[in-house]
C-alpha cells in the first residue's frame, strides 16, 4: 500500500442512495449448494427460490418457539 492516497478528486457519497438494499452474497457450503442445486433443477425453480423457502421455513420455526 502506498503512504498516501490522493483524494482530493473524489465525490463524497458518489455510491451512496438513502433507502438502497443490497444483496449481500450467500456461500454455501459444497455439499449443501450440491443439495440445493440438485432439488433446484429436479423441481424445475431456481436455487433462490429453493434457498429463500428453505430459510422462511427455519423462521418461522424459530418464531413459533420464541
């Protein structure tokens, strides 16, 4: 790294947006993407979709039991 970095040519908030939602990559363990995957393409629907059902199933356990 250098010692010093110029940034007298840099516009604050340049990537900033109030409100703005990222999505922040998920990585799955190899035999668990293996799984995913397979039911995925066997059901004929995207991972996910196979991944978003999988976890709201596990919320709302978790909720039932809180």
């Amino acid at each position: 790294m250098k010692k010093e970095y110029d940034f007298s040519k840099g516009v604050r908030g340049k990537f900033y947006g109030p409100g703005i939602h990222l999505n922040v990559p998920i990585y799955l363990d190899d035999d668990i993407a293996e799984l995913v995957h397979r039911y995925a393409k066997r059901k004929n629907v995207d991972v996910q979709t196979v991944v978003n059902k999988l976890l709201r199933r596990n919320k709302e356990m978790i909720q039932a039991i809180q």
